[in-house]
C-alpha cells in the first residue's frame, strides 16, 4: 500500500489488465498516463507529473496498437529512473520494424510475442 504503478493508456488491452491486477493484488494505486485527445500521442510531460517517489514500476508500450503514436523510450526511461521506479516496455508493435536498444535505453524489461517477428505462434 503506499505505492503507485503508472500505465500508458494506450497499450494493450493485456497490459493494462495485467497491471491493474497487479495493483489490485499489491493495494497499489494504478495511475494512467494518458493520450492526449488533441495530437493523439501521450506527452512526456504528463509522464513526469504522474511520476515521484511511491512509483515503484512505469509500464509503457513503445508503439501504441490502437493510435500508432512512438513513445521515445530512452527520455520515458531516465524519467523514470529519476525516481529509482523500474521500467517495463512492451515492445510488440516496436520490434517488426527495428531492433530495439535495450541496453542504450536503460529499460529494466523490454517483452514482445515472439510471433510478430516471425516466430511461431506458441
């Protein structure tokens, strides 16, 4: 109790009901970081006023599946990082088009499906 979990809103429907479980389990406070209806894309500085010291996890997706807006991942990151809150990047609408740095990002995990990248379907 006590600590927040912060969301982007426009990921997917699997990672905003994973977090909201996990905060429902963990007496978290869940804290959406929201689209901004005007541009579509979820501004950094609306990340960095969700963000203090009872945030213990970020979970982003890095390219949203419902707008197609691009999260800069390295700036989301050391804003995270800020508050010593660790990062989760979901990665799946990402990884298709180019590999990402995970190491140069600073992410503490980065996940997609495998299957998006022409795995198989497990």
């Amino acid at each position: 109790p006590g600590d927040e979990i912060v969301v982007a809103e426009a990921s997917h429907e699997a990672m905003l009901a994973a977090w909201r479980l996990a905060a429902e389990v963990s007496g978290a406070r869940l804290r959406l970081w929201r689209v901004d209806p005007a541009t579509g894309e979820a501004p950094l500085e609306t990340l960095e006023s969700l963000i203090g010291p009872k945030t213990q996890v970020v979970a982003l997706t890095q390219v949203s599946n419902i707008l197609g807006g691009v999260v800069d991942v390295q700036e989301a990151t050391a804003l995270a990082k800020a508050f010593g809150a660790e990062v989760v990047v979901d990665g799946v609408a990402f990884v298709p088009h180019q590999a990402p740095s995970v190491a140069e990002w600073g992410v503490d995990w980065y996940v997609y499906s495998c299957y998006k990248v022409y795995g198989p379907h497990l």
